[in-house]
C-alpha cells in the first residue's frame, strides 16, 4: 500500500510470479484520498525460494516504489486485532526522550552514540540504558520538565488510535523509556495502558540510576501477553509497532508487527514495514478497511 502510482501491482505480481507463488485471490482499491491497497491471499507451498527469503524480495521491491508491506500467515489474518502497542520513542514521538535529556545535562553526543548503538542491535539494551542514565546523575529535576514541554506526537498519532478505538482496538504504549513522558503521551492520545521505567531522583536531581521492569526486549513481549490476558485475546490477535532491535522481540511474535520509519535491523525481519510519515497507512496495514473483510470472507 501506497500513494497510487503505475506499476504497482505488476512489481508485486512479478515478483511472486518470479518464485511460483500463486495469487489464490486479490482485491485492490484506492482509499483515504489517493492511498492505494492491495491485498492478496497468496500459496507459496510450491515457491522455489523460503518464504522468508521471498518476504524480503518483496519488501526491498515495494520499498523502492515507495510502497508498505505487510506479510501475515492466513490463520493470523482471520483472527482479526483487538489490540495494537507502540513503541513511543521515534514511533509515536520525534525525539529519543533520553537524549533530550541528555542536552539538558550536557552529554548529549556521549549519550547519543550508544542509543545508536542499541537501536541498531549492536549493544545490550539494559546495558545501554543503564550507562545513559548514570550520565545523567546530578542534573535538576526541573531538567524533566523542560524535555516534556518540548515533546512532539507524530503528526495524524491522535487521530490513527481514535480510528483504531472505533474499531474497537486496545491501545498500549510499552517502552524502555520514562513515565513522565510516556504516561504524558498516552493521556493525550487516549491509551488504554502504558508501560515504561522511572528515574531515581533525591533532593531534586538524578541519581543516575532507572527503576521499572521495562529495561529489555523481553519485557516488551511480556507487557502485550499482559495486557492480552486482560483482554482475553491471543497474541495472534496483537500488532506491535516499532522501530528499533529492542522491538524486535515482541515485533516478530505477535500476530502482525510493524516496522515503522525502523532501522535497517528491524526493516529486515519485521513481517511489515512502512517507511513513510503517514500514519493512515498503518490502518491500511492492520486491516482497518472494507477491503479485509471482503477478502478474507472468500478464501
């Protein structure tokens, strides 16, 4: 899915048509002004490539026509969604919120180096975490205020969960970052739950140290099995939404999970990826459209 352009479905189909993937049924239209959607059921059994290999063909293909992708097996795609989670920084939000803390204290390119080097899977994120928060240690509380007032949403965020709450979507927020700006995000957009660490602080500074459960990869699983269980759903009916290594765990093992705007680590493993600053386009992707129920009611 995309903005409609020639050549669309002729990328898609030749390249399945290229490693005898057969297309059982499709449907295409044009949606949300001039977004474009296709949706196939597609049988690879008799493919002469591994559907991995073939998914990333195919995600390679579609991203250098300024297209998204979204891959799930037919039994994940007619359970249908209930609840979708966000990463927040550089998902839901512009900034990574611990270097903007980290310009307050005067770190900044210290701090920044080993973001880097976790969201590109290269470093241990508790490790990561924990050596930019002790670059933190001394600097006023007030310093957390002045970063929250400097806090951007992604633009069309607000308006994507009140579409998927329609829908009858539970939303989460689940990251390694801090509760003062994640339960801030998630009031403004209407989550329904927000899971994230804390900074230690005594006698109005930081003490360099992060408390919460929210310090790695796993933990971002173990808060959608959570809040799953409270809804009393599967994971195969969950989407997660990310776009960096500490992501991936939970990315690969829901339902459908979503690179957004992700590093070239996540591009290359997650079953969807959309490289676009266009949120509407994940409601095309989790199936929020008439096209889905079309589709799927005849296979």
């Amino acid at each position: 899915m995309g903005k409609d352009r020639p050549g669309i479905v002729a990328t898609v189909s030749g390249v399945l048509a290229r490693f005898h993937a057969n297309i059982i049924k499709t449907r295409a239209s044009t949606v949300f002004g001039n977004l474009f959607v296709i949706i196939m059921v597609v049988d690879t059994s008799h493919a002469i490539i591994g559907t991995d290999a073939l998914i990333n063909i195919l995600k390679r293909s579609c991203d250098e026509i300024g297209m998204a992708l979204a891959v799930e097996k037919g039994e994940s795609y007619r359970c249908g969604k209930r609840v979708i989670v966000f990463d927040l920084d550089g998902t839901l939000i512009d900034q990574e919120v611990i270097e903007e803390l980290a310009k307050e204290a005067g770190v900044y390119d210290e701090v920044k180096r080993i973001t880097a080097l976790a969201m590109e899977g290269k470093a241990d994120f508790r490790e990561s975490l924990e050596a930019r928060v002790r670059l933190l240690k001394g600097m006023p509380v007030s310093c957390m205020a002045n970063v929250k007032s400097k806090i951007r949403i992604i633009p069309g965020a607000v308006e994507l969960v009140r579409q998927l709450k329609e829908a009858g979507f539970k939303i989460g927020i689940v990251t390694g970052g801090f509760d003062f700006v994640a339960d801030y995000v998630g009031k403004v957009i209407g989550a329904d739950y927000v899971y994230s660490n804390r900074l230690l602080t005594k006698d109005g500074v930081l003490t360099g140290e992060v408390v919460g459960s929210m310090v790695g990869p796993e933990a971002k699983l173990n808060a959608i099995m959570s809040i799953a269980e409270c809804e009393r759903v599967g994971l195969d009916s969950c989407v997660a939404v990310g776009d960096g290594a500490n992501d991936l765990f939970m990315i690969e093992r829901v339902g459908l999970g979503i690179g957004f705007n992700a590093k070239m680590v996540v591009r290359e493993k997650a079953p969807a990826v959309a490289n676009t600053d266009d949120m509407k386009v994940l409601l095309a992707l989790i199936g929020c459209i008439d096209l889905k129920k079309d589709v799927i009611g005849r296979i």
